[in-house]
C-alpha cells in the first residue's frame, strides 16, 4: 500500500489528494460504502489545537515582513567575527534563533543564507563550508519550537504540543551546539583585506559596537522567551501562545520598529492562511489514509509481528528512523509524519516508547530529509541563492548529514535530553 501511495505521488497527483483518493477507494472495496466521509472529514479538522498553525505562521510573517530579524546575523557577525570559525559559529547562532521565530527550515535557510552566504565568503570561508552551514543550520527551523511538523505529530498522535515543544529545547541546543563545534574545528579566522592588500585575521568588535548590535537586535530576541516562557511557567498554554506570540509580534513590528505596513500585514495574513489550508486539506487525506490502515488491521498485525519477532525498543527505534531517513529521500516532512504514524502508535504503546521523545527523534530525523538529497528543499534554497552546481550544494553537507545521524543516535542512547524540561511541569493545548 505505501509502494502504491508512493507511485501515485511521484505520477503527479497532490499528496492530499492522492492519500484521499487511494484511502477512498480502498475503504469503498473493504465496507462498500462511505456513507460517514463528511463526518469524517468535519471530525478531523474539528480540533481546537489546529488554531495552532495559522496563529504561528502569522507570528513568522509579521516578523520577517516588518523587517525585525534583518539584523541577526549582523548582530551574530559582530559578537562572534574574531573568533575561529566565528562566521559559522554565527550563521548557525542567527539560524537557531530565526528557528525560534519561524519554526520553518525553508525560511530559516533562505533568510539567513542570503544575508550570511556573501558574507562568509567575502571574509575568507570555502564555499562549501558556507553552502553546509546554511544549509543545516536551516533544519534547526523544525526542531526549534515553534513547529508546524511537532503541531501535525501532536495532533496525530493526541501528545501535548507543549510538551513536544519544550523537548526540542534541548536536541536543538545540543544539535546547533554540535554545528558550531563543527565549524570551529574546520575553519579557521575570519580574514579581511588590510591597506596593503595583505589578509590579516578580522579584529574583535569594539565593545560599543557589540552593544549597539544587540539593541538593534533586541526585541527579535525578545519573542522566543516570551512564547517559550509563557507556555513553561502556565501563563498561556501551547495553543494561546500562538496567539500571544503574534499579537506580541505585531506589536514589534507595527509601534516599535514602525516597519510593517498595512500591505505587509495583509500579504502575511494571506500566506499564513494559504499555507495552512494546504496543511488542513493534507490532515485529511492522512485521517483517510489512517483510518483505512485501522479497518485493515495494519497497525495491530504490525504489533503482533514486532512482539513476535522480539527486537525490543532500540531495535525498534533504529529500524523505523532507517525507514524514515528511506522515506525522506524521496518524500517530504508532513508525508513522512502522516503516511507513518497512524501505523505505529499501537507499537509505541506496547513497547513503552514515550511518543514524545519518539516525536522529537522523528523531527530531528525529518531534518536529515531537508538535505538529503533528491528531495533536499534545503539544498534547493542554496542553489536558489548562489546559483552554484547543485552537486557542490550536495557536497557540501554531507558532514551535517553524518553530525545530525550522530544527534539521532545520542537521543536514542539518552532520552533525557528532549525529556527532563518537559517532565519539570504539566501542559495542556
């Protein structure tokens, strides 16, 4: 069933509508009737948490829009610039908080890459180092919450989106910490030109300087606290975060940096709402695909087999993130998250897998698919802004494809990191 689902998505047809088709008429050949799929179909996007979506990528486009995180990088450039491998170590310090604004990877990767890339370049770092930490860095947009993946994974499998935000606090800070280490060991200083046209190591940054970088900066810093904050000491839960965050993001952007337009906010609005559609209508067609596996028993004998055949929960996790990191090479994240969940919670629940640290492993796995080349959107915004060969964009992250394999791994072997900040309270929706 997975090959025939994959085979009608690569013909062409929209991942909603082939998962909504091929789940209808295999439901229609099993019962002979749907008299229930308007039930089905209004149950589905009935749910309150769903508000969740558009509420964040409103947040994201009202920031991005009124021009707030125009000058991460350049306060990361300036506070980092003498250092070895500052330029990365900056790069990936921008993305990580452009990732706590966004929570996508695509936006991640094109706002800092086409501030940072020129820059890195300009200041002595090999293009494809340049092209790899932009690139990756990029991936930390899903794992740092907020996250539309970790919204779509909560909903699926009934988890608190608080909860599975609050475990992607620490894989990300381990993951952007690993990054870093990374570009420190492989690059050296930044260089800059002197009068005599001789390249000399850059110079640490004035303190007055420093400081007048971070106050331009400053209240693009201030949102990731207020939502993450809000949601950790109870003052709203996950889903009035979303719109606290964009209420406080207009606020910011529309009477503080008085940036965002009328024309802007409207064009935010309209994205926002356009993008979420498309994710409503895809949460269908994956209920369909979940509900016809149910009728046929699929997850059930997939318990029954996984019992029988005895690998226990690591033998488990390391089989389904091989599947995984399979599917994201051909598939894209909320197909992977949708076409393979519905399947296996019943095993999560027999082999006492917590679906929250489950769901932080998935996520930083679907990381891995956003440059893993054939279907690497990652890898595409690269190419977008550089113009350079795409097998040099390829070449390029192939160390981040093997640091990211080693954070799977480490969650997998200490669960703790994404566990202990959400087991420090209680969340609700």
């Amino acid at each position: 069933m997975l090959a025939a689902l994959i085979a009608l998505l690569y013909l062409g047809m929209p991942m909603f509508a082939g998962m909504f088709l091929f789940s209808l008429g295999v439901l229609y050949a099993v019962e002979g009737h749907v008299a229930t799929l308007g039930e089905f179909v209004f149950g589905k996007l009935n749910v309150y948490l769903l508000i969740a979506i558009p509420l964040f990528m409103l947040m994201a486009h009202v920031m991005v829009r009124g021009r707030v995180v125009d000058d991460l990088f350049g306060t990361t450039h300036t506070l980092l610039r003498h250092v070895r491998g500052g330029l990365g170590v900056a790069t990936v310090l921008a993305c990580t908080v452009f990732a706590a604004i966004s929570g996508s990877s695509v936006a991640t990767a094109l706002t800092i890459g086409k501030v940072a890339i020129p820059q890195m370049l300009r200041y002595g770092m090999s293009r494809q180092g340049a092209f790899g930490v932009v690139a990756a860095g990029g991936t930390l947009g899903i794992l740092i919450p907020p996250s539309a993946p970790m919204v779509l994974y909560a909903l699926v499998t009934e988890s608190s989106v608080g909860a599975l935000f609050m475990a992607g606090v620490g894989p990300g800070i381990m993951m952007a910490a690993i990054f870093a280490a990374y570009c420190m060991a492989t690059e050296g200083r930044p260089m800059a030109l002197a009068a005599d046209g001789q390249a000399v190591p850059v110079a640490r940054a004035p303190v007055p300087e420093m400081l007048g970088a971070i106050r331009r900066s400053f209240w693009a810093l201030t949102l990731p606290p207020f939502v993450l904050g809000g949601m950790y000491f109870g003052i709203f839960t996950a889903t009035e975060a979303a719109a606290a965050g964009a209420l406080y993001a207009m606020v910011i952007a529309g009477l503080i940096y008085r940036q965002l337009r009328a024309a802007d906010f409207w064009e935010g609005v309209n994205e926002a709402t356009r993008t979420s559609a498309m994710l409503f209508m895809v949460i269908i067609g994956a209920g369909m695909f979940g509900h016809m596996l149910t009728k046929l028993r699929v997850p059930q004998e997939l318990v029954e087999m996984v019992v029988a055949w005895n690998i226990g929960r690591t033998g488990f996790l390391v089989a389904m993130m091989a599947l995984v990191f399979v599917l994201g090479l051909i598939l894209e994240s909320f197909s992977i998250i949708l076409i393979t969940t519905p399947v296996i919670i019943p095993v999560l629940d027999t082999l006492g897998i917590d679906k929250v640290w489950y769901g932080v492993m998935l996520t930083l796995n679907l990381e891995l698919a956003l440059i893993s080349p054939p279907v690497a959107m990652n890898l595409v915004v690269i190419k977008a802004i550089t113009g350079a060969p795409l097998a040099e964009v390829n070449r390029s992250i192939i160390p981040y494809m093997l640091l990211l394999s080693l954070g799977i791994a480490i969650l997998i072997a200490v669960p703790e990191i994404a566990l202990w900040l959400p087991r420090t309270m209680e969340f609700s929706t």
